[in-house]
C-alpha cells in the first residue's frame, strides 16, 4: 500500500474517543501512524508476522499494520469505550483483515495478562505526565513477549527507555525523531492545539540491530 493511501485509510478511522484523562489518551493521527508503521515494515518486515499493539486506542496502529501484511494482531486496550471504537474500526474492515484480528479488554498492571507469542510488539504507551511511570506496564508487558523486536514511540525526554529494555536484555535503536500533535481535548487545556517531539524506538535483541545510526 502507497503511504499516501495507508494515511488516508488510517485518517478514515473513528477517531480514540480519549475521555478518560488519567489515561493519558491522546489521537494518534493517521499520517504519523502512516508514517510510523512503515518505518516498522521498513527495518522488520510486517508481512506474515504475528503482532501485538499495547494500549491500542483506536486500533489505529494495528489496522496499519495488518494493511501492511502483518499475519494477526492482537490489540490490548484497557479502556471499555476506546474498545467499543477499536471493534468498530475492525468491523468496518474487508472480511479478510478482520479474521487476522484478536481483541482484549485488560487494563494492565491492574488486571493480569499474559501475552501471546508475538512477532513484533508496537505501543504508544501513556507517557507518565499525569501519573508517574504510566508507561511501565506496558513497557514491562512488551518487553517480556516472545518478541523479536519492540517499537515504542515516546516523549522525546524520556530518558528512562533504554535502562529498561537493556535490564530485561533488549538492545536499542532510534528509528525517527518526529512531532506529535496534540489538540486541545481535556479542560486544562489552554491552547486549541500544540505539538511535542517524540521518538521512535526499536527495542531487539542483541546482534539485531538494524539502522546505521550511532545512538546516544
């Protein structure tokens, strides 16, 4: 698929309903995740591969993958209204797509989970702005699949990602430094809308590494 298509049909979506702010749920838009998940095909290669996106929202990410060839994924949200969406969104996919489709309603660190054997792992976890260390359950839930890499996009500050992929024995990589548009949707809001920078991960396994870039 055409990046300029995939952005579209991803921008076709119904939107994350991001109600619930102690989430930290936020719109990831149909060009980044675009943008994004290409650069996931690009360096691992989507097609056939088994894939679980953590904190889906929307199923933005996931849906792009599975346009991208991936074989099944598994989406894990933990908000019942984001899942009410997310299965909307799969609903309105082509027969095909939606049977390579697997949806769990878990809020993790709260409630247990137990990963399926996976392929490849993608999350855009809450980044720890209302609540400190949101990211980690996703974080630790991503880093102990069966995985052969993780892609995790994050604030640009986060400084704490790669302490925690190299205890739990991944390596990493930076795939593209990027801007995140964020709209003025909760109430302490001031501005109708901003942007902040953010970082794109690679998270393998030592002797995987995939971009010729030295990292900090």
């Amino acid at each position: 698929m055409r990046p300029k298509h995939l952005a579209i049909t991803l921008s076709k979506l119904t939107p994350h309903p991001c109600s619930r702010l102690e989430l930290e749920q936020y719109v990831t838009e149909g060009d980044l995740a675009s943008y994004w998940m290409l650069g996931v095909n690009e360096t691992d290669g989507l097609l056939g591969q088994r894939v679980l996106d953590l904190g889906a929202g929307n199923g933005v990410l996931g849906i792009a993958c599975l346009h991208l060839g991936a074989a099944h994924v598994t989406f894990v949200e933990a908000d019942g209204e984001a899942v009410d969406v997310l299965r909307q969104n799969i609903a309105s996919l082509n027969q095909d797509l939606r049977e390579r489709t697997t949806v769990i309603h878990a809020h993790l660190g709260v409630e247990e989970f137990l990963p399926p054997n996976v392929d490849i792992v993608v999350t855009n976890p809450p980044w720890g702005t209302q609540t400190a260390k949101a990211d980690r359950p996703l974080l630790e839930s991503a880093f102990s699949t069966t995985a052969r890499a993780v892609h995790v996009l994050h604030h640009v500050k986060a400084r704490h990602l790669g302490a925690m992929g190299k205890a739990a024995g991944w390596d990493h990589e930076h795939v593209l430094r990027t801007e995140f548009r964020l709209p003025a949707q909760y109430q302490h809001h001031t501005k109708r809308a901003t942007t902040t920078e953010v970082m794109c991960w690679r998270f393998h396994q030592p002797g995987d590494k995939r971009l010729q870039v030295e990292e900090d």
